[in-house]
C-alpha cells in the first residue's frame, strides 16, 4: 500500500538479505525437490495405468488426479488459485490478518498443487507459482526472524525463483517495479537474488542433483 521508497532505510538490511538469500535457497529447493517428486510419482503411475488400460486411459485419470489435488489444495487453502500473480496483492494487503501456519500451508499447497498439475498433463508455467511461494515465504521470514516484511517480501518474491534461474536482473527488476523501491532499497533485493542463486546453481548443488536424479 506505501510505495518502497517512501519506507525508511535500513542501513543493515543488505545484511539481512544475506541470510534472507540462503532462506530463499531452502525454500527454492523444496519447491524442485516437491515438483521433482510429484514427477516420479506421476510416471510411476501413469506407466501402471498405460500397461493396463492404454495410453488415452492414462492422459484422463492423470489430468483428473491433477485437477483433483489443484481442487483440495484450492479448498483447503484458497489463496493457491490460479497461477499465483492473481493472488500476490490480496495476500500482501491481508498478510497480517494470515497466521504463520496458514501462509505455510498456503505455500506447501501451492507447491504441490502446481507440481501435481503440470505433471499430470496441465497447462502452466513455472515462474509465478514460485514468486508467489517467494512472497509468502517472505511473510513467514518476517515474523520467524523479526524484520520488516517490507525487506523480506521483496527480497523474497525475486530471490526464491532466483535461486534457479539465474537471471539476477531480471529477478531485480521484478520487486523494484511491482513496490516501486528507490535504489538504496534494490541493494538487499539483489544481495539476495546473488545470495540464493550462488547456493543452489553456483555450488553446482542443483547440477548435482539433477545428475543424481537422470
């Protein structure tokens, strides 16, 4: 609702972003290690019902399984809706009045819900689901770790799909322009997209870990 240059400076926030980063990494793992996961279990199953029933019997029990955990998840928490760009200002606007445990779960259930759904045969594409997962995740750091979440929203919201698409300026540009931040504040912004994505893409973890899974 405040524009980020009006927000008062913090001269330790490009500290923070530090650790706000490696966060961001753990998070943006989870978020593959899930999708990784729905994935095996996708093509375990669509293979059973391939050899049973034949290749059209596997593309509508898969799609249906898809549309079915999206319509839990979206049940049980409605704010997993649709690609999460739609839901970023209603979640921003109404954070406070979101306990810690329904913005987790909202995060959990976006997760799995997005990962069950693309790898089930349904349409949609990776990077708004995971800058919304990135937006919660900097509600929750704010109150796990006490900081304004006007320096971990944003930070968070660029540095959890940062942590795998190494695009540090694009991921920069995103927060700046959607919060309208001056330049003293898209320092911490970059400190954390730089942060994230040297922890999971620059030590070559992620590299590994696809290598163990091929």
């Amino acid at each position: 609702k405040t524009p980020g240059y009006l927000l008062p400076y913090d001269n330790g926030s490009a500290v923070y972003a530090i650790g706000i980063g490696i966060f961001s990494a753990f998070v943006g793992l989870v978020f593959l290690l899930i999708q990784a996961s729905c994935k095996v279990l996708t093509v375990k199953l669509g293979g059973v019902i391939e050899r049973s029933g034949g290749k059209a019997a596997r593309i509508i029990l898969l799609a249906s399984l898809g549309g079915a955990v999206t319509g839990v998840g979206m049940y049980l928490f409605p704010l997993v809706y649709s690609s999460g760009k739609s839901c970023m200002q209603p979640t921003i606007l109404h954070a406070k009045s979101l306990s810690t445990t329904l913005l987790i779960g909202t995060a959990l259930a976006k997760c799995v819900t997005f990962s069950m759904g693309i790898s089930c045969g349904l349409v949609g594409g990776l990077f708004f689901p995971a800058m919304f997962v990135g937006l919660l995740g900097g509600e929750v750091a704010s109150r796990l770790f006490n900081l304004d979440p006007g320096i971990t929203v944003p930070i968070m919201l660029a540095a959890v799909p940062g942590s795998f698409f190494t695009a540090p300026i694009t991921m920069l540009l995103l927060p700046v322009g959607m919060f309208v931040m001056g330049p003293l504040h898209a320092v911490a912004v970059l400190m954390g997209v730089v942060t994230s994505n040297t922890l999971l893409v620059g030590t070559g973890l992620l590299q590994r870990l696809l290598s163990k899974a091929s």
